[in-house]
C-alpha cells in the first residue's frame, strides 16, 4: 500500500464522505445568463475536499494554497463555506464518531473536561521570575506627588525659552 500524504484522502474515506457532501442546487428564482453546463468545467468534490483538509493540516492561508494541484483558491474557500453552511462538516464528525462508536465504543456516560483558571502554584518557585518584569518597580514607597521626580521650575510660560 502507497503512503499518502495527511491532506489525501484514501479512497474508503472518499467512499464515506462523499454521501454526505451537499448538492449543488441553482435558484430557480434567479435568471442565469449561461445555459447550464456551460463556462469552466466544475472542480471535482474529492480535489475540494482535499483542499480544506490541505488548509487545515498545514495551516496555510487559502490564497496560499497549491493552484496547480487544487486550482482556485477563491473557489475552494467558496465551496468550503457553502459545505459549511449546509452543515457537511458536522454531519462528517457525527458520521465519525458514530463509526468509532461502533468501533471502540465511546464512555458517554462518562466524560470529563480540565481547565484551570488561575497560575500553576509552584510555577513561580520552578522558572524564576518573569522575564518581562525587569524593568519594573517593586517594594518602592509610593511617591509623594506620584512622581520620582520634582521640577526644578514651579511654572515655565511657554513663551519663554527654558
């Protein structure tokens, strides 16, 4: 078996997500100047589908996507936010943990989330200080008229030179 890249997508995956990808479906209410059929030829949805796979493994942005393997930029972003509108993206993820589900089995009963909220107690002890804070003040009286500085001039006019 060849290996393929982490954006490709095998062809027993191919088989499960192209039933879930949206048919394209042109207003009826709405003229069209060309006969159906007609202009570009469409991209195929396995190309567009791997495209977004493409963005979201390597984290490119969609104009920087490969023209020459996926075609327009502009158009994959297109169909990626019309497949996102018809709800295909979360349509695959159910699909994917029904499948696992069936597979391995999946807790429901039990799930657990971890987060905190405030810094690690022990943190300050491990690294040090912050690296950011040298140039601060710490432990310092507070400052009489909120300045470490008093002017040697009350009052300059500022017509005057100093």
């Amino acid at each position: 078996m060849a290996k393929i890249q982490s954006w490709e997508v095998s062809d027993t995956f191919w088989e499960k997500a192209e039933r879930l990808i949206p048919e394209v479906q042109r207003d009826p209410s709405k003229m069209f100047k060309r006969k159906t059929g007609g202009g570009r030829k469409p991209i195929p949805p396995r190309k567009i589908f791997e495209a977004i796979l493409y963005v979201l493994r390597t984290g490119c942005q969609w104009k920087a996507l490969p023209k020459e393997r996926f075609g327009s930029p502009s158009a994959i972003h297109t169909h990626f936010m019309r497949w996102m509108r018809a709800g295909f993206f979360v349509s695959l993820w159910r699909a994917g943990l029904a499948e696992y589900d069936e597979m391995e089995g999946i807790a429901w009963h039990w799930q657990s989330i971890d987060g905190a909220l405030i810094k690690a107690p022990l943190a300050l002890e491990a690294v040090g200080r912050n690296p950011t804070d040298r140039g601060k003040k710490r432990k310092q009286a507070p400052l009489i008229n909120g300045r470490s500085w008093s002017p040697v001039i009350d009052r300059r006019d500022r017509s005057q030179s100093a």
